[in-house]
C-alpha cells in the first residue's frame, strides 16, 4: 500500500499536522476568511508543492483527508462511507444507499413508495447510470445507451430568452420538443424519443520514440424521432455519468479557494485563462459557483441530485417540483400520463426525507487509499505531471473549510486534482453547445483521484466527457487548447516517461 502500511497512524498524523503550527510565508492564505492566522499557516504549511520527487509527500495516500477509505480497493471502492462518519451517519449513509440502489417503477404501482417512474427517463436508478458509483461509458455495439445521455438545447429565440441567459436566470434554452434531455425509454403505453447511433473516425497521432496512438472522434446521428423533428439549430452534447466519490468534499472546498486559482484574462502569461462558472442556486436563489457537472453547471449536490432524478428518472422532488420529469407541453401523451405523487406520502414523488437520504449519501462516498505512492516509476510520473504543467489545472491539494456543513468534511487536507473552473480545451474536444457562463469549448477540470481504479470498479477505461478516449493516454492526447502546452510535452516525451505518468495516474 506504499510508504505508509499503518492507515490508522498515518490517519493521526494528518490530524496533527492541521492541529499543530508550522512556520509559513507572511499572510498565507489571506483569501480564507472560515481560518485564524495560526490556520491559515498550517493550511499554507501542508498546501506547499513538493520540494523534491525523490519520496511522497506527507500524507500524500490519505486522498480524501481523514474519510479515506483505507480498505483493499475491488469492484466496491467507489462505495463505501467516509471513514469519520458518526455512527448515526453511518446509518443515514446507508439509508441513502438503498434509495440510489432502487428501481422505480411506472405509475399507478402497487409499490406507491417506489412510483412515478417517467414517463420518459434514460435509467430506473440512480445506480443504473453510476453503476457501482462509478463511471459510466459509451454504449457496446447492440447496447442500449444507459451511463451515456445526449444533452440538448437550441440558441435564444427571443429577447425575453436572451435576457434570462444574460441575467443568468437559465442556463441553456430547452429543445422546444424533446427538452434538455433526449430520452430512449418511456414507461408502458408511451413512446421514447429515439435512439441514436455514434459513428467513429479514426485520427493517428504520432508519439515520441516511434509509438502511435489512434483516437476515435465520434459523431452522434440521432434517429426514430417518436414526436417529430427536432428544431433546425438543435445543439447536442453527449455526456457520461461521472464518478460519485469525494463529492461533498469538493463541496467544502472554499470558494476563496476557487477564485483565488482563477485568471480568466491570463494575467500572469502561462496561457492557461480558468474561470469560475457561476450558477443559480436554486435553494437560496443568489448566485453561487457551479462546482458540479462536466460544465459546472451545478452549484450544489443536492441541487445536482433533483436535477438527476428529474432529468434521468422523471422523478419530481421539492426542488423540481414537475411530476412530469423533462416532458415538455408539446408532447402532450406524455403529461396526461399517470404520475406517482401521493400527498399522504409527501408533496412530490421524491420528498424532502428521501431527497434528504440521497443527498447524504452522495456527499459521503470515500475517495480511496493512493496506492504505490512510494514506487519510483510513480514518483517519476508524478515529477513529470508536474513538469508538463498538468497542476495549473488538475490542482494537486486543497484544504477544505472550517464552515463545511458536516464536520466530517471540515478542515480537511485532500488531494482531488482539479480546479474546479472552466477551461478552453481546444478543437478536438469542443461540442458547440454552451451552458450558463461555459462556452461550447469549455469543460470543468475533472478530478482525477481514483481514476486508476476505473477498471477495478467498471470494468473499463473510458474517459472524457463523452467516454471516447479508451485509456488515460488518448485523454491527455485529446486535451487542447489551454492544455495543449502540456499535452505536447507528453507527446514528446519518451516512451518509457509516458508511462512512468501514466503509471503515477493509474495511482490516484
């Protein structure tokens, strides 16, 4: 397990070293208004880069701060509870786990806990598009698309919509037919919107030392339309269902934090230009940052968890009150469907108590143990990672806030990789479709910690936000744009340091 074989000693030892000062710059950290200066000098103490790659860091396994998940990792990593929950936690988690696990049914059911299914949707559960809480992929020849959905909108059509996205009121007009979400499956007696078929080409990129790598652009044809043709300027982004862990310590990370990495007008020169997405909240109705999303669109995770079940279940919930999940007014069979909102249960298919457990749930998934933290063909990937300039975006560590809502998340030193901003990532990866403050060639930083354990857990290795790269190597050689810079140096690389990254990756 690398370096540190004692979990639990390694465990103290995070929580002395946030517990005990340590000299640091003048004024570090000015930006975190949740610490008192002795704070921000530890925080700033353990946040410094490495000074060498000749040993990991401190702490460096403990991915997810003091909730790691230290267990052997299988095909259940991505599941299991942050290790410092309370025992009454524990059991909320679990509650909340059954609720992600279930599958709902059809409209008027004799289950009429689990009703309200639809009546257009993409999967039954949560866990059919997160399956194992992990990352979904593009459909295999004769499957059905599952863990992968096509978002869809169409420009402004008029002042009133163009004011709403300017005053950031929505985020993206709807297809006026088929919505913002297109939907194969639909409960008995209803019809799905369509199927569609992705087609491949082939695009050979040379490598340093004699090596090739072939990607696969895919293109999305979209047919058997059940209620008509689409509008002429529909805009169409495929998206995979992302990993759930270490959610609700994103959450926490301080939105000082956040801004302070930002530099949307590259002030300091090194080409890379991150901004903050900024988002409604829809529970307090002020502006907030999207920290969720492959665009960050979402600001919250349980503002995240009712779009879900509205958009991918057709579940309504207090905080998308439409029993009728994405149907829209002109597909009129579908809304005079039954729906399954009973009022002795509670106002909405998914109440409060139950969003409330799913909410929970999903802001509490462990990030696991690093593994071989200590291994030199990872400390040599590592000190390339850093070399090549990946952290200006897959920002290695952040401490979290002292104001976090569950203390379980508070005060944290985590290991997420990611910045949580916005970034222009070039040609090959734009969509044309943008949402709020992100352009159609923008896309949020993904956090890569336990993406080496995608095949333990998914049994594959599809990355990206449509999952067309079929390993990590064809990811970073998909980046463009303000990533190009660092890609390049990894197409030059020699063999042997490409896979001493991909190595370090396979780590996380």
């Amino acid at each position: 397990m690398g370096v540190f074989p004692n979990p639990g000693a390694l465990l103290g030892a995070v929580i002395i070293c946030l517990a005990a000062g340590t000299a640091a710059a003048e004024e570090p950290l000015s930006h975190r208004d949740d610490l008192t200066p002795a704070d921000r000098e530890k925080a700033a103490s353990v946040l410094r880069p490495p000074a060498d790659f000749e040993t990991p860091e401190s702490f460096e396994p403990m991915q997810g701060g003091a909730g790691t998940s230290t267990r052997r990792p299988d095909r259940n990593a991505f599941s299991l509870s942050n290790a410092n929950l309370t025992f009454e936690e524990e059991q909320t988690f679990k509650l909340g786990n059954g609720i992600f696990k279930k599958l709902w049914a059809s409209s008027p059911s004799s289950t009429q806990a689990s009703d309200g299914l639809g009546p257009l949707y993409n999967a039954r559960s949560c866990q059919g598009c997160h399956l194992k809480d992990g990352r979904g992929r593009p459909p295999r020849p004769g499957d059905e698309a599952v863990s992968l959905f096509l978002r869809l909108s169409i420009p402004p059509q008029t002042d009133e919509q163009r004011r709403a996205l300017a005053d950031g009121k929505i985020l993206f007009v709807p297809e006026p037919v088929y919505g913002g979400q297109f939907q194969g499956f639909a409960v008995p007696g209803l019809q799905g919107e369509g199927r569609f078929d992705i087609e491949l080409e082939d695009i050979e990129v040379p490598l340093n030392g004699g090596e090739t790598v072939t990607l696969q652009k895919p293109v999305y044809r979209i047919r058997d339309l059940g209620y008509g043709e689409m509008h002429a300027d529909t805009m169409v982004s495929p998206r995979v269902a992302p990993p759930m862990i270490g959610l609700g310590l994103l959450q926490a990370i301080h939105p000082g934090d956040i801004a302070a990495l930002a530099d949307p007008q590259d002030a300091n020169g090194d080409g890379i230009s991150g901004r903050i997405s900024h988002v409604p909240d829809p529970a307090s109705g002020e502006t907030a940052i999207g920290r969720f999303g492959w665009k960050a669109s979402t600001p919250t995770i349980r503002a995240q968890t009712a779009a879900a079940f509205s958009g991918d279940i057709g579940i309504s919930s207090p905080d998308t009150p439409d029993n009728y999940g994405d149907c829209t007014q002109a597909q009129i069979d579908c809304r005079a469907m039954p729906h399954g909102e009973q009022v002795r249960l509670g106002l909405s298919e998914v109440p409060d108590p139950i969003m409330d457990l799913v909410t929970f749930y999903s802001e509490n998934l462990a990030v696991p143990m690093r593994r071989d933290v200590d291994d030199p063909a990872v400390l040599k990937g590592k000190q390339i990672f850093h070399e090549a300039g990946c952290p200006a975006c897959h920002t290695p560590k952040f401490v979290t806030s002292r104001d976090a809502e569950n203390p379980a998340h508070r005060f944290q030193l985590i290991w997420p990789y990611t910045d949580l901003l916005l970034h222009d990532m070039g040609e090959g990866l734009v969509d044309n479709r943008p949402v709020g403050d992100a352009s159609g060639r923008e896309w949020r930083t993904p956090p890569l910690w336990g993406i080496g354990l995608t095949r333990t857990v998914n049994n594959h290795t599809r990355f990206l936000h449509d999952g067309r790269a079929r390993n990590l190597l064809e990811a970073i050689v998909w980046h463009g744009g303000e990533a190009a810079q660092a890609r390049d140096k990894v197409v030059a690389l020699t063999p042997g340091d490409r896979q001493s990254l991909i190595r370090f990756l396979e780590s996380l």
